[in-house]
C-alpha cells in the first residue's frame, strides 16, 4: 500500500499523502499516548518512527517508518514501510 511513495521524487515530505494511504486502510498515525499525531518540521534528511493504530487500539509491533533525504535539484527520495 505505501509501495507508491517510493516510486516517485517529491518537491516537500509527503506527510499527507502518506497518511491518507493509511487512513483508506483504516490505520491511523498517532502519539505515544494514543492521541492524534500532530506532525513535525522536517530537515533536509532525517528519520522518523511514527506510532499506528486502528480502532481497537495501538499496534504493539508495528511503527511507520519515514526516511528522506533532499536531492542536489530540490527533491526529496522518500521510503516509508510499515515496520
């Protein structure tokens, strides 16, 4: 399902595309405490684990994992998986 983001080069960190891949599969980002994930900055590279749940609660073994690194033509490469 989120196979299509590593596909393509992006001109900003696609949080929101991501998140909608996630929400059509009726899973959710959200804090360590369960509450809605309210986002971040991001750098020019970086990493990020990112908690999922659906309705019966948090997932105990699987994060959403995020790494992206801007290319020299303004462009980010993105991978994300759940892990």
């Amino acid at each position: 399902m989120l196979s299509i983001i590593n596909r393509t080069y992006y001109p900003s960190i696609p949080i929101d595309e991501i998140n909608s891949i996630l929400i059509d599969n009726r899973v959710w980002l959200v804090q360590e405490n369960g509450s809605p994930w309210s986002g971040m900055s991001f750098d020019d590279s970086g990493m990020i684990y990112i908690d999922v749940a659906n309705e019966k609660g948090i997932f105990q073994n699987t994060m959403l994992y995020v790494s992206w690194s801007k290319m020299n033509n303004g462009n980010y490469e993105v991978n994300t998986y759940l892990i």
